[in-house]
C-alpha cells in the first residue's frame, strides 16, 4: 500500500536533515552546553529547522514538539515530535551511533515514526496498519520466548541503577543468553529486525522513543514504560519487546 501524504512529508524531511548532519559530521563544529547539561550543535539546530520548514510548510495546521525549538500547538489533532540529532553526544565524540526521530501524534496516539542514522547509514519508518520497514525491507520481531535463549540490549540506567529495579535486572541477566548496550535508535532498529528481544531504558525522554515505539510496534513487538504503563508524551522509561518476553520482563521488575 502506498504511504500516506504525511509519512512521506517525514521521509523527505529526514532525508533533508540527513544533508545537513552529514555535512557536518567530524567538523569540528561548536558545541553548547543547555541548562539540562546536554549538548547541541550547530547541526541540531539547523537539522530541526529543516525538518520543520518541510513538515510545516506541507500541513501548517499541525503541532510541532522539537528538542531544539519553542513548541507551537502542542494541542492540535497532528502533532509532530521530532529530535533531530538523538545522540548528539556521540555525534560531537564522532562516532555513528545517532539519528534523526520523527513521529506523529493523532488523538494522542503515535500514528508513524522515521527514524534515519544518516552516518551509520540506514533508515527505518513505519505506519499504522502497513507494517515497519528498515530500507525497504519490512521488519519482524523474534519469536524468542525464554530468557535462557534472548539477547536484552540496555541504555540510559543511570536510574535504573539508583532503584529497585537494579536487583531485578541483575536476576535475569543471570538467565539470558547475551545482554548487550547497543544504545540509541539502533538496538529498537535490531528488535524489530528479530535480532534480539528486547530494550530496556531508563532517563529517556518522549521524542528520544516516540518513532522508535510505532517501529517495533508495528514489527510485530509491543512497548510500555517500566511500569507496563501505555507511552505517552510524559514518559520517562521504556520496555520495548518481541512481544514474547514482554510480561515475563515485567513480572521481574514488580518482584
């Protein structure tokens, strides 16, 4: 089927920003600390402002939430959520592990997600009800359902650690296969390739996840927050899965 008039407005635009952070890229560009002690650059600004000339100059109607912008209609029915470098951390130590994340919101719920890693070099979307796809290849979670033959990837645990979670983590890392930290948009990318089962992160923030969400959704896997909670514009955490794993990862953590 063919994608919907918004879902390629977010192809086009990530492939806008992917220019921009291209090019700037082991330049050596200006890096400014924010008052949450998080960097930008002169390549996040840029990024976003073209995401937004492209989104906005195709459906003005519709909200826009950016990481390096004011927001403007948070309340319209449209509302698109956008990080145009997620990772900019390790887009300033030069290493490939970022990405551009672009996702709409309808009536509250994610709608389609772009999710583009213009250095590492792919690029992921999806809708809903057409499936996700990773360059072009349509995407499928794992039908894994033990611990004992799962790959766990983790980011972000700095909370995690400080909590009552930790203990949890560490029972079922004990019985998994493998536990990894890919990191970023490209352990959700492995997930809903059916390359491991699941992502486990604490200190995220909603634009970091929201596309990530409607990708590994629509492979075929499901996503909460830690809590088992539906994600929403004010969540702080994320179990992503196959699916499979999803509950028994949680009954872990309620333990």
């Amino acid at each position: 089927m063919a994608n919907s008039a918004r879902l390629d407005a977010a192809l086009i635009a990530a492939a806008v920003a992917a220019e921009i952070i291209r090019n700037s890229y082991r330049r050596n560009i200006k890096v400014r600390i924010k008052a949450d002690r998080s960097p930008v650059t002169e390549a996040d600004v840029a990024a976003e402002a073209a995401i937004r000339d492209v989104l906005q100059g195709q459906f003005p109607q519709d909200g826009f939430y950016g990481e390096e912008s004011a927001a403007e209609r948070m309340d319209a029915d449209c509302l698109w959520l956008v990080d145009p470098i997620d990772g900019t951390k390790s887009f300033v130590r030069e290493y490939p592990m970022f990405s551009t994340q672009i996702a709409l919101m309808q009536l509250g719920h994610l709608d389609l997600g772009v999710s583009s890693a213009p250095v590492y070099g792919e690029i992921a979307w999806a809708e809903r009800g057409q499936g996700a796809w990773l360059d072009g290849v349509r995407l499928a979670v794992s039908r894994i359902g033990r611990f004992e033959d799962a790959t766990i990837s983790t980011g972000n645990l700095k909370a995690l650690a400080a909590g009552p979670r930790w203990a949890a983590l560490g029972r079922m890392i004990t019985r998994l296969d493998r536990i990894r930290g890919f990191g970023d948009f490209l352990h959700y990318h492995l997930l809903a390739a059916g390359k491991i089962e699941a992502v486990i992160e604490s200190n995220i923030h909603i634009l970091d996840i929201a596309a990530l969400t409607v990708i590994v959704e629509e492979a075929g896997g499901r996503v909460t927050d830690l809590e088992g909670a539906s994600i929403s514009l004010a969540s702080t955490s994320i179990l992503a899965s196959n699916g499979l794993l999803h509950e028994p990862i949680l009954e872990e953590f309620r333990r």
